[in-house]
C-alpha cells in the first residue's frame, strides 16, 4: 500500500464519522480528498463521491434504526422528491467544466460552513412527538427536488440542508432528523451517481476503499451521537469546512493570485472573527462559554 493511497484510506474514516455524528458532510469531505490526495479528475471525484456517500449513508441508517431514530415515511418522500433533482442534476454536472464544478463546491463548502457556525435556534418543544401526519407534502416535494439537483450537480449540500428541513417540515427531533436524513441521502445520491455514469467512468479500486474505510467511520460516529456536544462538533467542522472551501477556491484561481487571494480571506476572516467576537452579542465563538453548566 502506497504512503497516498493509506492517507486517503485514513481520511476516509473521517467522512464516515461526519455522516455518523452529524447526518451530513460526506461530500464536503469526500471531493477534496479525492481530488487533491488521490489526484481524481473533478467529474470523477464528484462522481466517486456520490457512490461513498450513498452506500456509508445506507449502512449507517441500519444503526441509527435500532435505536429508533429513522422516520421512514417523511425521508422516504422526502428521498423520492430528491431522486429526480439528484438525477437530472448528475446528467447536468457531466456535462459541466470541471473548474466550474469546483468553483460551485467551493461556493456550498462556504455556504454550509457559515450555516454550521451559526448554529440552530432550539425549540421549546424539541423533545415533543415528532409530527407524522400534518407533512406539507407540496413543500417537502419541492424542497427535496431542490436540494437532489444540488446534490446531483456537485456531489454536496445533502445533509446539512436536509437535516434542518427535516426537523422544520417534519417537526423531527434533531437526533431522529439525522438518522432519517441518512434515507434522503442514500436515496438521492444513488440516483445523482446514475447521471453521473452516462458520461464519467470511475476508478472503482480506490473507490471502493473508500467506500470501506468510511463505513467503518460511520459506524463508529453513530455511536458517538449523543455523546459528544453537538454544538462543539457543529462549530469545529464548520471552521473546517470554511477552511477547505476556502482552499478549493485558492486552488482554483490563477496561480499568479493565489497568495493574494489567501493573505486576502485570512484578513476577512480575522476581521470578521473579531467583529463577532468584540460587537456581536450573540457570537457562536463567544456562545461556547454559556454552553458549560454552572454549578447549582
């Protein structure tokens, strides 16, 4: 085995524990790695992608099950919506120029970090009955077709923003909002890959080993669930998403910018931490103190 081929092994584990703690960010992870450690085309990257988040998703839904955390019949329809999007968006992205496909990943690395260090506004209820029978069938379809041709298109933008719909349209817990986005995930993924096949070939060897070496994180992350803050995993993640999103966008732009283009986004996102930090009472860098229990 090969000084790469072991690294990329290893990194694999850590999509499989993204999908396993936090319902999402396979895809984030899955993209760059194959594209800047296994040197993978950006179409065949997307593509490969696609199959690892699928088949992780799949194996991961069967423990969050056991421990009753799968709402089948909302990420059923939900995944059914998103199948469409996701295939119409694969037979798209085939078609795109790679760049341009990095670029728009960059873009939604950028986008969900921001979306992760935010953070959720708890419910008052949120350990209420989820609900099953009030669904607004014409929104879920609408946004799980949304979301499927975003997946499609750029291998990502899956779980962080199903778990969220799910737990507004649904009214789901946030744990069983996790396990069930794993159903809409599998699903639309699955299907974004059958676009992506019409025109891309993959290397199924390493594919395949990633596939593997993730579902061993997987498994290991749904066991973590519960265990670990959400919160803190949500905010370090997110700083690391914005971090590769940034990089991608670096890599992207023409060789004689890219030191500017860093010195300028390590400049923007100094400024913008000390603005949060200094004027913004509500600032999730300051937020992690309030989470430690004070003693009675």
């Amino acid at each position: 085995m090969t000084a790469t081929l072991a690294l990329v092994l290893a990194l694999s584990v850590v999509i499989g524990l993204s999908l396993g703690v936090l319902g999402g960010g396979g895809s984030i992870l899955t993209v760059p790695i194959l594209v800047y450690v296994a040197g993978f085309e950006a179409k065949e990257a997307i593509a490969a992608s696609l199959f690892v988040v699928a088949v992780t998703s799949a194996v991961s839904v069967l423990s969050h099950a056991r421990e009753g955390r799968v709402m089948w019949r909302t990420g059923l329809i939900f995944g059914a919506a998103g199948m469409a999007g996701a295939f119409a968006g694969g037979l798209l992205g085939g078609r795109i120029p790679g760049q341009i496909l990095l670029i728009a990943f960059a873009f939604m690395m950028v986008a969900t970090s921001v979306a992760m260090l935010r953070g959720r506004k708890k419910k008052k209820d949120d350990g209420a009955a989820p609900v099953k029978n009030e669904l607004p069938l014409g929104r879920v379809l609408l946004d799980g077709a949304a979301v499927g041709l975003v997946t499609g298109l750029v291998g990502a933008g899956g779980g962080f923003l199903v778990v969220p719909a799910l737990a507004l349209l649904g009214g789901l817990p946030m744990s069983v909002a996790v396990g069930t986005s794993l159903v809409v995930i599998a699903m639309k993924s699955f299907a974004g890959l059958a676009g992506y096949l019409a025109t891309v070939q993959l290397d199924w060897g390493i594919t395949l080993g990633v596939t593997a070496a993730a579902i061993a994180g997987t498994l290991a992350g749904s066991k973590l669930t519960g265990r670990i803050p959400e919160a803190t995993l949500r905010r370090a993640f997110g700083w690391f998403v914005l971090a590769m999103g940034t990089f991608v966008l670096i890599q992207q732009a023409p060789a004689d910018l890219r030191w500017s283009i860093a010195a300028g986004a390590a400049a923007l996102t100094a400024a913008t931490a000390g603005i949060c930090w200094f004027l913004i009472s509500s600032c999730p860098l300051r937020n992690t103190r309030r989470e430690i229990p004070r003693p009675a």
